[in-house]
C-alpha cells in the first residue's frame, strides 16, 4: 500500500493543489517557505487528525478560503482508496475505487482512523519511525519508555553481548552532550539563548506588523477622505455646469413658448392668406343688423302663431269641461247631502262587516264544549272536596289522641284512689286492733279511716267505669276512622283522576283554571249577544243606504256619470267654476282675433326688410349674411396675426438676443429643468480650498508609504521567526527527552 496522489484542496498555503507519486521512491525538494513541511504535516493529519493541540490548527486554516480541506488517494496492485478528510467540520469520508471514474466510487463506512486501518500504525509509531520532521530525529516518551523495557528485558536475560558499563557510559554521554539550559556553553543553553532572542524578534516583529496595520488603516482612512474631496470637487464643479446650462435652459423655456406662438401664427397665415377678400365691415354691419331685425320679427311670428294655437288649445279644453254641461235647476246641496249620507253609511256597514268578522272568528277560536266540561269538572271536585272535608273533620286525629289520653287518665285515677282506699281501711283496722288490745278508746278515732276508705273505693269505681267508656268510645273511633279514611281514598281517587284529565296539578291550579274559563264563557255569551245586535242593525242601514244609492244614480244619470266620490268631487269643483269658465271663453276669443291682426302686420314688416337685406349682399358680392360675416372676420383675422408676429418677434429677440434658437434648443436638451440657487463664486473657492486639502492628504500618504517600507525592511518575517522558534524548541524538547530518558534508564539498570 502506498500514497498515489495528494490533493490540498485548501491546506495552509495551497488551494486546489494536487501532487502525484509514483510506487517507487520520490523526492520533494524546494527553497524554504515553499510548503515542504505542510505537505508532510498533511499526510500526518489526513491520516490522523488533529490532536488537541490548536496551534496546528490555526497554523495552518486557510487565510483566503472558506473551506479547510483534503484527500489522500493510496493504492495497492488491486484497489485504490481515496481518504477525504473535513478540517473545519472535523469529519472524514473513504471511498474505495474500481476504475478512474468518479461514478466507480462507493463509501467505505467504519473507518475512524485510516492511518490504522491502512498501514497498522498508530500515530505515536507513525511520529517516530515512518515520518521524520524537518528539525531531526526525536523520541518520545512512549519510545522511551519502549527502550527502558527493551533493556531491562535483556538485564534480565543475561545476554553475554550486552554491556550494563557501556550503556551507562552511552547515557552519561548523552547527558553530557545535551548539557544544561543554565550553561551557555553547552548545545540546551545556545539553544535558550536563541529561543529567547527569537522570542523577543517575535515581539518585535508583531509590533512592527500592528503598526503596519495601524499605518494601512490610516493609508486607508486618508485615500476614503481624498475620494471623499474627488467627489466634492466633482460635484460643485458639475453644480456650476448644471447651473450654466441651467441658465440658458430657462432662456430657452421662457423663448420656446413664444417661438411655438410664431410658429402657429406663421401656420395660420399661409392657411387663410389665399381667401383673404376686400368687403365692407360698414355694410356687414348694417347687413347683421337687418338679418338681426327680421330674425327677430320671424321669431315674435312665430311667437304669435305658437300662442295662437295654444289659445285654440285652451279653448277647446274649457269647452270640453264637465261645468258646460250641468243644467241651471242641478241641486248641488242636495246631492252632497245624500253622498255624506252613503258614505258615512258605507263606512258603518265596513265597520260592522270587520267586527263582525273578528266577532265570529273570536267567538270560532273559543271552545265552548270544552269549557262546560271543564266547568262541570270542576264543581265535581268541589263537591269531592267538600264530602272529604266533611270526613277530615269526623276522622280528626286530634279527638282520637284527646280520648286516648282521657282514658288513660282515668285508669290512673282509679288505680290510684283504689290504693289510697285499701291504705285507708288497713290503717283503720290496725286501730281497732290496737284498741282493743290495749283497750284504749282513742284508738277506736282510727275507725274513720274505713268510712274514708269507701269513699276513694266508690271513686276508684266510678273512675273505672269511665276509663271503660272511653275504651269502648276509642275502639268505636277506630271503627269509623278506617270508614271515613276508606271513603277518602276513594274520593281523592277520582278527584285526582278529573285532575288529571284537565292537566291540572292541584285543586288550587284547577281554581285558577276554573276563573280563566268562566271568565272566557261570559266572555263567549256577551259576544254572541253583541254580534245578535251587529246583525241587526248592519241589515237596517244597508235597506237604507240601498234607497240612497239609487236616488244618486238617477241625479248622476243626467251627467252620464258613475257614483264614487271622485265624480262627487269632480261636480263639485265643476259647479263651482261654471261662471269662471264662462268668462275664460270669452277672454279666449278675443285674444285670438287679437293675435291674428298682429301677424298680419307683422308679414308685411318682414317682407320689407328682407327685400332691404339682399340690396345689401348683392353689392358686396355675398350670397348671404354668413359668408359676408366670414369674409368680413377673415379680413380682420389677418390683419391681427400680422400685429401678433411683429410683436411675439420683438419678444423672442428680448429673450435670446442674437443666438439662434435652434442651436439653444440642442445644447439645452438634456438639461434638467430644476437646479437650485447658486453662488458660482463661493462655489469656485470651496473647489480651491478642497483641492488644497486634497494636495495635503496625498502627501500624507505618501508619508505613509514610505514609513511603512521602511518598517517592512527592517524587520524579519514573523513566519520565519514561528518557523525557527519551532525549531528550536523542537530540538530543545528532543534533547531534554534524551536526558530524561538516559535519567530513567540509568535509574533502571543501577
């Protein structure tokens, strides 16, 4: 397996560079600063990637591509593979190939590090055995710690061809020649001599490159500023030119209008010069006048005859109108009297027609049937409530609780005097038996306690038969009480059943009900009388409203007139104007005759001015008044547009002066109409002062650039300072791992 082609898509310096290899040994070779070791690095971190070192990185991200990118291709006898690795993403890709087309080419997943998979090294053995860096040969610490085992192993083995005093010399010589970073004479001590003047040559140069910056900007800030003072200076210097054309452009606008005005009256001439005749404007005037005259009396003719004929209009009109033919004995009064009647009569039997209408729809709408039965329903349960009243009263629980209690009360009673008679009579007896025994007289007083003792047994009796009574009375209550309740069940049973039948909860929502019906039947009687009384007297005026129609149909027959009440209106204002129309037709009449002596005077006034008119055209060879008036305003048209060239001409001369329109017009063409305001000679000195300015600037730049040369030659690249700092301190790192190492391995051995 070996590297085929490299491609640096964008890898430190090089963009879009690829380098081929052949399978044999190959050679790259240049001057310093031409990419040497960042192809080596390259192939290093293709294979491998970056570690978590970022200065690599940054050193070399390209400074002038977006992309940070590459490919490795490498190939054995049989295949090839390409190893495309993303710096900037972190990702790499492979892709193995068949042929040397691209559409060959298919991934390869799984391959996280292609150094390993490819050539089984890893990145430490790569280091430091198949790739050697520009600055030497080093190990590092996994190599050294390979050795140190090496050794110890082959201590351990007693091998005859190791030398234990030997190798110590080795490690004591290699000590010694790396020596000391403290001893300058020795190679550690050059070394760090050298790294810390590079170091401070890199300060050095870094500052010198920000001053350069510092001075570019400002290079840059004065070169903004002088395109800054070009533009200002352009610009007030086209200002004066706008505003010197501008100048002749208002020239020129303020001629075009009276040079167009010339043009159209120059038109106007050649169209009219040619008709132009000799009239008389005396004559026309006169002819204009007599024209006027008989126009005016053909118009009051007409007038005349138009007024005629509305005259005969009228006339006919007042002649046609309904006063001409009521007779002298018509009673008027009378015939208003009878239509008032009618109407007021037609407007009774309208009214009755409408009540009595909604009277029958009203009385249509109420259901009578339903209302008596609902009626009779209803006293039904009135009397039901009442029989259960009645039973409430005899089933009164409160007279059965009264007569339980009084029962028992005098069970008690009677218990009670029973005793006190039976403590009454033994005491008595005990009494009698100390008396006698003691044979003491006293004690015979006790024997009243017998009498006494009776008398509480008779009320104890007495009481016990009461208490008897009463319990034969309350079993007789019972008795009735499960009556009374039996008949109750029945009676709320059909009371309920009615209830229900008229969708009434209760008897008090059967009560409300019951006033709304009976207030709806008295209602129902009193409209059925009413409209009995309606029927009635609708038929006694329509007979006499009959009686009055006819006698209007025989009055109106004689006008051959329909009865309404427009016709009645119609006489009335007929009646009314008879005379006036009688007096208009006279009036009429005589305005006529009127009318007719005014137009004959007014044709032989008509007929003498028109023989006066054509005198007048025929010796100014007219054929009538029109092409007189035209040839007439002709003459004066012309003679104006001459007065109007002179004049417009002495204008234009004002404006323009000597300069020719023409040539105006064309250096005015293409310039704006608005431009504001200026003062050219305040203007001319702003360019003087922006152009002194400018001069200052330039030198200053000037200035600049020779400083930052100057910079630039005195100072070394600040790449070929990081580059021999890296150096450096790559062999000061590689000498102090050979110490430590022969440290470590001496420390072993001993």
């Amino acid at each position: 397996m070996y590297i085929n082609r490299l491609n640096l898509r964008a890898f430190g310096k090089f963009i879009n560079r690829k380098i081929h290899f052949s399978n044999k040994f190959n050679i790259i070779f240049g001057e310093n600063e031409t990419g040497k070791s960042t192809i080596h690095n390259f192939i290093e971190l293709v294979m491998y990637g970056f570690d978590e070192d970022t200065s690599r990185y940054n050193k070399y991200k390209p400074w002038n591509s977006p992309v940070y990118k590459g490919s490795i291709e490498i190939a054995d006898e049989e295949k090839k593979h390409i190893i495309s690795r993303d710096f900037l993403l972190d990702t790499i890709q492979v892709f193995k190939k068949t042929n040397e087309t691209k559409e060959n080419e298919y991934s390869v997943e799984g391959i996280g590090v292609p150094g390993e998979h490819f050539f089984n090294i890893n990145r430490v053995s790569f280091n430091n055995t198949v790739s050697i860096s520009q600055l030497g040969n080093k190990t590092e610490k996994e190599l050294a710690d390979e050795l140190k085992n090496k050794i110890t192993n082959l201590s351990n083995t007693k091998d005859e061809d190791i030398s234990i005093d030997r190798i110590m010399q080795s490690l004591y010589r290699i000590k010694e020649e790396a020596g000391s970073e403290n001893n300058d004479k020795t190679l550690l001590g050059q070394y760090s001599l050298r790294l810390e003047e590079l170091r401070n040559a890199k300060e050095s140069s870094m500052n010198s490159n920000r001053q350069v910056m510092f001075l570019a900007m400002e290079k840059k800030k004065l070169q903004s500023k002088i395109h800054e003072l070009n533009m200002k200076i352009e610009e007030k210097q086209k200002e004066i030119s706008d505003y010197e054309l501008f100048l002749e452009k208002q020239k020129f606008l303020r001629a075009q209008p009276v040079k167009k005005e010339i043009d159209n009256i120059n038109d106007e001439l050649k169209l009219i010069e040619d008709d132009v005749t000799n009239v008389s404007a005396e004559d026309y005037k006169e002819a204009s006048e007599t024209e006027s005259s008989l126009a005016s009396m053909k118009n009051d003719k007409q007038r005349l005859i138009e007024e005629k004929e509305e005259c005969i209009s009228e006339l006919e009109l007042i002649e046609s109108d309904l006063s001409n033919y009521i007779p002298e004995e018509f009673d008027i009064d009378k015939l208003n009297i009878d239509y008032d009647i009618y109407k007021a009569n037609n407007e009774k039997i309208d009214t009755l027609k409408m009540k009595m209408k909604t009277g029958r729809e009203s009385i249509n709408s109420i259901n009578i049937d339903e209302i008596n039965n609902f009626i009779n329903d209803y006293r039904e349960v009135e009397e039901l409530n009442h029989k259960i009243e009645i039973n409430n009263v005899l089933t009164d629980s409160k007279n059965y609780e009264l007569m339980k209690k009084f029962g028992k009360k005098q069970r008690g009673i009677s218990l009670f005097t029973g005793l006190l008679g039976t403590a009454f009579i033994s005491a008595a007896a005990v009494s009698c038996y100390f008396a006698y025994f003691y044979n003491n007289f006293n004690y015979y007083y006790g024997g009243i306690g017998f009498l006494i003792g009776i008398l509480f047994y008779a009320f104890s009796w007495r009481k016990r038969n009461i208490a008897i009574n009463a319990k034969k009375e309350i079993e007789s209550m019972e008795c009735e009480f499960a009556d009374y309740t039996l008949s109750n069940n029945e009676l709320n049973k059909q009371k309920d059943e009615i209830l229900k039948r008229n969708n009434c909860q209760d008897f008090n929502s059967m009560a409300d009900k019951f006033q709304e019906k009976s207030k709806e039947k008295n209602i129902y009687e009193e409209k059925i009388k009413l409209l009995n009384y309606d029927d009635i007297t609708f038929n006694e005026i329509a007979a006499d409203n009959k009686k009055i129609e006819e006698r209007l149909n025989n009055n109106l027959k004689t006008l051959n007139l329909s009865l309404s009440e427009d016709t009645i209106i119609e006489i009335n204002e007929a009646y009314k104007r008879k005379d006036t129309v009688k007096l208009q037709t006279e009036e009429l009449n005589k305005k006529i005759e009127q009318i007719n002596r005014d137009i004959t005077r007014l044709d032989k006034e008509i007929n003498f001015e028109q023989r006066r008119l054509e005198m007048i055209l025929q010796a100014n060879g007219a054929d009538d008044v029109e092409v007189f008036k035209k040839a007439v305003e002709l003459n004066e048209k012309y003679k104006e547009l001459l007065n109007r060239r002179e004049y417009y001409e002495k204008i234009l001369e004002n404006i323009i002066g000597s300069t020719d329109y023409y040539e105006l017009k064309k250096r005015t063409l293409n310039v704006s109409d608005e431009v504001k305001e200026i003062d050219k000679q305040d203007i001319q000195l702003s360019i003087f002062k922006l152009n002194e300015e400018k001069t200052k600037l330039l030198q200053n730049i000037n200035d600049i650039h020779h400083e930052i040369r100057d910079i630039e030659d005195n100072t070394r690249s600040l790449a070929e300072i990081e580059e021999e700092i890296s150096f450096y301190e790559e062999k000061t790192a590689f000498f102090k791992n050979k110490i430590k190492v022969a440290e470590i391995a001496a420390e072993k051995i001993t």
